[in-house]
C-alpha cells in the first residue's frame, strides 16, 4: 500500500572518493562531484514528484560520504537510534546526524552505545526489524535496537565484502516482504529469510553487482538502479511501479538510491 513517506538526505556537496572502506571505493579513479550532485538531484526529484516529503541535512566539509544518509540513524515510531560508524573517517557523521533530530524536536533520541550503522543495516518491516552483520554494524546493536524500539530485530549475516551493509543485499517490498540476493547471506541466514520470505523476489548476481538492490520501495513505487534490468522486469512483474534512476557516480563509493535516503517512519 502506497503511503506518503517522510525522507531525510544530504546534498552530495564535498562528495569524493579519497579512501577505500568498502571494494566499491577506489581513491585512484575518484568520482565526478558535479556529476553525482546531478544524480542526487534527480533522485530527489523522483520522490517529490512521487508526492513525499524529503528534508535535508546540511552537509559537512571533509565528511564525504556524509551523502549516504541511511547510514545515519534509524527511526521507528518517531524514536531515533543514532549511529556509531566502524571507520574513523565517518565517525563524525554520528554526532552530526544526531543533532540534525535532537534540533527538530525529536524527543526520543538514543545515542548508541554499539556500533552501527543506521539503514544501512537495519530495515524495517511492518513487524520486524532485519539487522546485518559482518563487515559494520556489531550484534550487540541488534540487541540495543530492540531493547529501545521494543520491536523483534532479526540477525542476518552478511559474507560477501561488496555487500558490506545489509541494504546492498536486500529491501523491503513493503511491510511484509522483501527481494534479495542469497549469495550475499549465509547459509543459517538465507535459510531465515526463506522461511520467513516465501514469496520473496529473490536478484541474481549481475543484478545484486549493480547495487540493484539497494531500491527503495513506497509499497507501489520502487527506485531502483537502471542497470538492474532482470531485477526490474521481475518487479514489474509482480505489480510494482518500478523507477529507473542513474546513480553510477555515486556507486563509485558504493552507494544507491538507498544509501541516499533515511527514512523517517513516524
């Protein structure tokens, strides 16, 4: 079901690729700034024109994945459960994201004792909370999460370094159900997922090696790389509106559509 949604991101305005925490990032080859703030701009547009609601965050000087807002936070019922980076060169993002909400009147804000990566690795079900693990967010944040938003948070287990976040690997359908790509779980996690996900939409490798699945899903419309052409045609396939977006400037640090977008669930 369609609903309006809230987002938060941050103009991708001191974006470069000068060190290399993930496999996507290669300082050598570097990114085009102006080419990725027109990639964002027309992400940003595609939610406007979808009818959602999308504030910005102020970016910051020397912080340049700072555009990658899912990794700031998660909110679950207007709490916040802010973020503790694994890399020093995203440290700051924390604090910077927390103040961001603490400023607009959020009242319920956590400051996480665990490392964490927000959005990254946590998405959010109608009744559930999945949560990746393995190369960033630690096990004690499942815990933490659940404790603070009193929702059940499900671990899942990430092996494949490319998809080094659990939002590379798999997306929220909707409520209910999700697509994702099982070569990037474990064999104890894939066998979670499939039984909680029967009828999931399952990528294939070309589709998940081009950050297909970092999509964003409003129940009826998804965002989602345009290179990911099977996986497109599959959710069209099962009824969804599917809107292709380039953001190849910004996948040079291993970002998409999803990285780019906190969302901000009242």
């Amino acid at each position: 079901m369609t609903r309006v949604r809230h987002y938060l991101m941050c103009r991708p305005d001191y974006f470069a690729v000068e060190y290399a925490i993930n496999p996507w990032m290669d300082p050598e080859a570097g990114a085009d700034r102006s080419r990725a703030i027109r990639q964002w701009e027309g992400l940003k547009a595609v939610y406007e024109e979808l009818g959602h609601r999308v504030d910005l965050i102020e970016p910051i000087d020397g912080l340049p994945d700072m555009v990658f807002a899912a990794n700031g936070a998660l909110v679950v019922d207007g709490k916040v459960y802010g973020a503790r980076f694994a890399n020093a060169e995203r440290g700051p993002e924390g604090p910077a994201y927390l103040t961001w909400f603490l400023g607009r009147g959020f009242s319920e804000v956590k400051e996480p004792e665990h490392v964490n990566e927000g959005e990254g690795d946590f998405l959010s079900l109608d009744h559930v909370i999945l949560a990746g693990t393995g190369f960033r967010t630690r096990p004690p944040a499942h815990h933490e999460a659940q404790e603070f938003f009193g929702r059940p948070v499900v671990t899942l287990r990430l092996v494949d370094p490319r998809y080094y976040h659990l939002d590379t690997a798999l997306f929220p359908l909707d409520g209910g159900n999700v697509a994702y790509y099982p070569g990037a779980f474990s064999p104890g996690s894939r066998a979670v997922l499939e039984r909680m996900f029967p009828d999931a939409v399952i990528a294939s490798a070309e589709d998940a090696a081009v950050l297909g699945l970092n999509a964003v899903s409003d129940g009826r419309h998804i965002v989602i790389n345009a290179e990911a052409g099977g996986l497109e045609l599959e959710l069209k396939r099962r009824g969804y509106d599917v809107i292709p977006v380039d953001l190849s400037e910004l996948r040079k640090a291993g970002g998409g559509p999803k990285c780019c977008t906190l969302e901000i669930r009242s």
